[in-house]
C-alpha cells in the first residue's frame, strides 16, 4: 500500500456529527465537523438526526474508510479515508504563518496576493500577523493553491514579466 494513500488508525464520535479521528502518520486526533457532508448527501442523511448510529463509526478494509451500520444498495454507509483527510485538512484553521507559507509557495509578492483575494497589500501584512485567517480566505488560498487553472485564472502579475520573444 502506498505511503501517500490515507489510512484511518483510530476513529470515534465526538458529538451529533463529529468524528474524532487519527490518521496513519500523524501524532494527533483530528476532529471532524460532519455535518456539512450529513447534509449535502442523500447516502449519509440517515445519519443526521441519528446520534447513535453516528456514534457507531467503524474503521473499514484496513484504515481505507469508515463505516456505519446503514444499509445501502452497495453494503454499509462508508467513507473514504481519503475524503475524511481531505475534511480534516480543509477545516483545519488558517494562521499567518501558514498563509505566508502558502504565499512563498505559490511565488506571490504582497500585492499579487492581495490582487488575488480581492483586498488591499495592507490587509494582506494583517494576515500575516495573526494566529487565524477568516474561513472565507483559508478555503480560497486552499483552492488556489490546489488548482493551477484556478490560480491562472485570476492572477495578476505586479511586475512586467519578461519573456523571450517568439
């Protein structure tokens, strides 16, 4: 099994809709809000009025889901470890240093940023100063930095670029 592959090591609910779980790799559980999967999908529906059956999160086919006792056509409600990863991650909160971090990454200057998430270079030096960003500008770096055509899509050079001629 591939090392880049997401595994679930331990798994249990924290609240109505939230799970409580330790990825292969990793030190620490993470907490997982639900809901907004519960809610956007018809197959997890059951599960949003259900605590207990929530509670009863089970660790599938070595780490690579969770499952619930809820029958569907295609056997047990389940998730992917992979998908449950990519919640965490994206719930995870946004401090200065990892926006800063994103920034260096994606090779932006101060003003390139700010071009690109529709604010001012001051507010932009704000973020990189406090210890969370609003949702709103996590779940933005994210999805730039995720998709290359995203970020093409909306960036602006501060500077002219020099190319060679054609």
């Amino acid at each position: 099994m591939s090392d880049d592959i997401a595994r679930v090591t331990k798994v249990r609910a924290a609240g109505d809709r939230v799970l409580r779980v330790r990825f292969a790799g990793d030190r620490r559980d993470r907490e997982l809000d639900m809901t907004g999967l519960i809610a956007r999908s018809v197959h997890f529906a059951p599960l949003m009025d259900d605590a207990k059956t929530f509670a009863k999160a089970e660790i599938v086919e070595e780490g690579l889901g969770v499952s619930w006792p809820v029958p569907t056509k295609w056997g047990p409600l389940d998730v992917s470890a992979t998908t449950l990863k990519r919640i965490a991650d994206e719930q995870q909160p946004m401090s200065g240093a990892d926006f800063a971090e994103w920034r260096t990454a994606l090779g932006l200057s101060l003003t390139e940023a700010a071009s690109l998430l529709g604010v001012g270079r001051r507010t932009i030096m704000g973020y990189l100063k406090k210890d969370e960003l609003p949702s709103v500008v996590a779940i933005a770096c994210r999805a730039l930095a995720r998709d290359k055509h995203l970020l093409a899509a909306h960036y602006v050079p501060a500077r002219k670029i020099n190319r060679p001629a054609a």
